[in-house]
C-alpha cells in the first residue's frame, strides 16, 4: 500500500524508509534507519526528482503510481547518482516509456557506468531552466557535495531548493516529514550533524560554494534525499552548514577519545576528564574500540579540543584508534588544539606516531607535552596531567581579573573602551566619471528597514567622501575574515584614485559603481538621503538601491582584524639561554652555575646565551 506525504499542493513525497539497514554505505551504523527522498510535481507535466534505493523500490513504485494518479511521468531529474538514490531508474524508464531523464553529463556518464544502458537525456548545465507548466525549475552545480556528478534545483516558483545530499540527516522519518514538526535541535541534530561531517564532511569548500550559489536565492523550503524537508527555520540548518563546512567549532570544550586494552589509559583518560571538569571545562569521552569512528568524526567537528589517548599496539597506534585518526585526517578536520596521551609498557611510541598523522592537517595545534606512561599512571606523573589540564583550560575558561577594575572617577572618559564597540570592516567604492575610489571604513550601521536605509561615517580626509559628496552614490563591500592583509594597504592606506590598479577583477554593481568580488561576502549598494557634518567625518544616509551575497563566510570584525590579520610589531628579542639539548629557555642575564635543565635534566654547561 502506498504511504506518501504532501508537501505542498502540488508537491508530494512519495519516498521510503528502512528500519532495518545496519550500516549504511556499508560504514556507518544508522541504528534509527534512514529514509531515502523522492519528490513527485504534478505540475502541466508532471516531474519526478530522483528515485531510491533498491531495498525500498517497491513501496517507492507504489507511492509514484498513486501520486500520479493515472496520469503519464513525463521527467525524472537525477540529482544525485549514488545508488541510494538512482537503484530504480532502469525500471521506471521500463515502467514510463515516455519519460525524459533531465540530468548533466557526468550523470549521464555515470548512469552508462551503472546501468549498461544509453540513455537520451536532457542534459542540462548550470542555470539551465526547465518550465512545467506553472513552475520554473533552475539546476545549479554542486560538485563533490557528495560526488561529481551532484547538482541541485531550485523552483523559482515556489521557491523550493531541491538540495540532493545537502541538509540531510540520518534517521527515518517517523510520520512527520518536516523540521518544525519534531524536536529537531534536541533529538536530530546530533544525527544531522553525524551525517554531514561523515558524507561531505571532507568536501567543505564545495559545501561553502553550494551556500554561496543558494545565498542568492529566495528560498522558503529544502527538500534533501535524506531526513526531514526545511519550511521553517531554515537560517538555523545554513549556519550550522555555514560552520561545519568552515572547520570552525560548534563548541568550546574538549572531546577525549581514548584506547585501553586494559583500562590504565581509560584511567588517564578518566582522570584528565576529571581535572578539567573541575576547572569548568564542558567535557565529553568516547572508547574508540565502543563508540564507531562515525560517532568520533562528528564530536571532533563539534568540539573545540581534542585529546587522543591511546596504548601501543603491535609497536604502533592502537588498530581503532588508528583507524578514527586516519578518518579524521581524510575528513579534513581543521582548526583544533590537540593533546596527546600515550601508554607503551616496553616501548610507548603511539603519541609520536598519532602527532605525525595529526601533523597532516591544517591549523592543527599540537600541545608540545605529550603525556607517556608505562603500564600505568604513577603519582608522580600527576603533575604532567594537571599541567596538560591547565594548557587546554587557559585557552578555554575566561581568565579572572587580578583585582577588582579601578572604579573610575565620575566624568573620566577612557578613549580606550571605544574600542569595545563592535565594528565591521568594508570597502567603500565611489565613481566620478570614469575614475574609480576606493577606502576603508569600520563604520556602517543599517538604521531602518523600511525604508530599508543604512548610515556610513567617511572621514572627509579620503578622495572617495568628496566623490560620493558629489555623486550621492557609494558601493559597500563586506570583508570576511579571510581578507588578506593586502587588501588594507591596497585601499586603506594610500589616497586619491588609482585604488583599482592592478585588479584582476572589474565587477560593477547595477549603479554603475565597482565592488570588490574577493573576501567579502555582500554588497550594498546606497543613494544619498541625508548627510551630517561632523567636523572630520560625514555621517551619509542612504537608501539601499541593491544589495546581494557573494558568499557564506562570516564578516570581518575590527577586533578579528587586529588579533589574526594585522601584522604584529616584532617582539623584543629576549634576554637568557637556551637548553641546546631540548631548546628550554631560561630568561634572565645570568645563569645559575648550578641550574638544572627541568625539560630534559641537563646541566648549565649544556646552556647557551640567546
Ligand atoms: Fe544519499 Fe550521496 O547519497
């Protein structure tokens, strides 16, 4: 019997679940089963988008012939040509004669590759349109999220983005079909999130140009091949998309994964556990030889620290610890602060070995310590642990102010704590003529949203505040934190026009008014409505002409610029010895005839001037 779910008035889920697949792809375990998506649109013609996997084609032909209710399938679209998603398209095109396969080139490639059969497609390409009748359907590539072939649709009409592998989740649908109809954050997201890290998790920079491409649509609805369809609370999926594809963490805290044959690394594990909670730190543990590498690959993507602790094993890295490690490397994991823990009771060589596969990765910061035992932890190797405790937890935990802040006297005015303020960072352009300007500015606010109107504040010092004194018109162009620290000098730093010289780039927004393309990830564009003098500043009003994304990442702040982009002074150079044998350094002018190297133990006569 057919069970489908409608979507909209013309929309259907005629899909199917499995309850009883362990593993899917054969790797990961689903232990909530899975659901496989497809969506029928009965439009003038009617348009099936992708079909399932071979283990529930029967219920999905049922729900295809009951949502067409007699009528003919004129279009099946692939959008994906991984089995679980295209095992039935031989016997749909047996059982609909008539249908036309709309798909790209590397689908149709692939479906030879997996079929045996030529099919005579509709090859589309990127923007390629297809009208049904009421609807437009737009396809858009996206690359590797999950395999080459993957593209995505957009119904500009009803403003639906059929986004293939994207905004999956595992789990099967248990009646409701969308988000908002489930806990989703408290009983999905773990498994949203084990999914994604675990599919596409690799391929984050395709994920990022599939949110820059969707970041200029309209979208009211997703509709994934996997897990619940988006109609409300979409934002809240596409920032978490937005960070995970970005390595950044979810949360500060620390995930230990450990490996004990016999239980004294578990305890090391156990007691590092301990003393961070103690000093307030969100901890959370897995047994790699228990919890499956999928479960680890998904917290190491949610947490800011991680610790691996493991034993030595056949001389090497303990089998499933090694296994989680060589996962997390190919799933590309970036952005963390790692520390080590290795046991070996003849021969310990699993930290050296795990630091050199972590190594691999990029900004992966390996604490210098690694804490080793032999056989197990001895009291006096405590102190090695809470110093471990208390690296990661200096970098976690506010740190508490010496004393009580000065009360300040009334009517003192720290210029200083301007600087608290929140700012942003952007390229203001101009145009007079045929000359271009350029500056930057930290000082743009949206005011009102309708009229939608935004303030700059230009110091009247730069060329580009005479020209938009004149013109009444100005692009503004919103720097992400990727924005080198070229860019600054190139229009921050220098006056006059000429800002553009050497640009590989000459986009122009509809004003006529050149933007910058590269770091940034918006532009708005503005028409003078008011200007306020104030002495070395013009505060500008403007109405907001035109304003569109260029990409997901987050903005600038002034405060990320001068911690991460500006370059730093160059540090005094200090005054002491070095330890030739480790590298220790000991600060000060003189060294103790009798000092004791407390790295490695050597004596002063090992020591060199700095
Ligand atoms: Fe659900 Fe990449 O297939």
């Amino acid at each position: 019997m057919h069970c489908v779910k409608k979507i909209t008035d013309d929309l259907v889920w005629v899909g199917a679940n499995d309850r009883r697949l362990a593993m899917f792809e054969g790797v990961y375990s689903v232990p909530d089963g899975v659901s496989y998506n497809s969506y029928l649109l009965t439009d003038e013609k009617t348009v099936l988008f992708d079909t399932v996997d071979k283990a529930v084609r029967e219920r999905f032909l049922e729900n295809v012939a009951f949502a067409l209710d007699g009528r003919p399938l004129d279009y099946l679209i692939v959008q994906h040509m991984e089995p679980d998603h295209s095992a039935v398209i031989e016997e749909l095109l047996d059982r609909y004669p008539g249908m036309k396969l709309v798909c790209n080139a590397k689908t149709q490639a692939f479906i030879k590759q997996f079929f045996d059969m030529d099919v005579d497609a509709h090859i589309v390409k990127e923007n390629d349109t297809l009208n049904t009748g009421r609807h437009t359907l737009q396809f858009v590539m996206t690359p590797m999220v999950h395999w080459p072939e993957v593209m995505v649709t957009y119904d500009s009409t009803d403003k639906i983005l059929f986004s293939a592998d994207a905004f999956g989740c595992f789990g099967a649908l248990n009646g409701a079909i969308f988000a908002d109809e489930v806990d989703f954050d408290k009983d999905y997201m773990d498994e949203a999130r084990r999914y994604y890290t675990n599919i596409v998790g690799k391929y984050g920079a395709q994920v990022q140009s599939l949110l820059g491409k969707a970041s200029v649509l309209s979208i009211g609805m997703i509709c994934p091949l996997h897990g619940f369809v988006w109609r409300k609370g979409l934002s809240g999926i596409i920032s978490k998309y937005a960070l995970w594809s970005s390595y950044q963490p979810e949360e500060n805290g620390v995930m230990i994964a450990y490996a004990s044959v016999y239980g004294h690394t578990e305890n090391v594990a156990e007691i590092l556990a301990c003393r961070l909670c103690d000093k307030g730190v969100k901890t959370v543990m897995f047994d790699v030889s228990v919890t499956p590498s999928s479960g680890i690959i998904s917290a190491a993507f949610r947490w800011s620290h991680l610790v691996f602790a493991s034993t030595t094993y056949n001389a090497g890295i303990f089998v499933s610890m090694e296994e989680v490690l060589s996962d997390l490397v190919a799933h590309n994991i970036q952005n963390r602060t790692v520390a080590l823990i290795e046991n070996g009771s003849w021969a310990p060589a699993s930290g050296g070995l795990m630091r050199g596969k972590l190594e691999k990765c990029k900004n992966i910061r390996i604490l210098a310590e690694t804490v080793s035992i032999k056989s197990s932890l001895k009291t006096s190797q405590l102190s090695e642990l809470d110093a471990m405790a208390q690296a990661i937890a200096a970098e976690l935990m506010p740190q508490k102010p010496d004393a009580a802040p000065e009360k300040k006297d009334a009517g003192v005015i720290d210029s200083a704590v301007m600087f608290k303020l929140t700012y942003g960072l952007f390229v203001l352009t101009a145009k007079d003529g045929g000359d271009d300007y350029g500056c930057i500015i930290n000082t743009a606010t949206q005011i009102t949203a309708s009229p939608l109107r935004i303030s700059i504040a230009v110091n009247k010092a730069n060329a580009t505040h005479g020209v938009i004194q004149k013109t009444g018109a100005f692009n503004l162009s919103v720097l992400t934190e990727s924005v080198p620290f070229e860019v600054f000098e190139q229009f921050g730093f220098h006056s006059g026009k000429g800002k553009f010289a050497g640009c590989s780039y000459d986009d122009r927004a509809d004003n006529g008014i050149r933007y910058v393309p590269e770091h940034t990830n918006g532009v708005i564009c503005g028409t003078v409505a008011e200007a306020y003098d104030y002495g070395t500043h013009t505060i500008f009003v403007a109405d907001v002409t035109q304003a569109f994304a260029l990409s997901a990442e987050p903005s600038v702040t002034y405060q990320y610029y001068f911690d991460n982009i500006k370059p730093k002074a160059p540090k005094q150079k200090k005054k002491g010895f070095i330890c030739k044998i480790c590298g220790y350094i000991y600060e000060g002018d003189a060294l103790p005839p009798d000092f004791i190297c407390p790295i490695c133990k050597h004596g002063a006569e090992d020591f060199e001037p700095l």
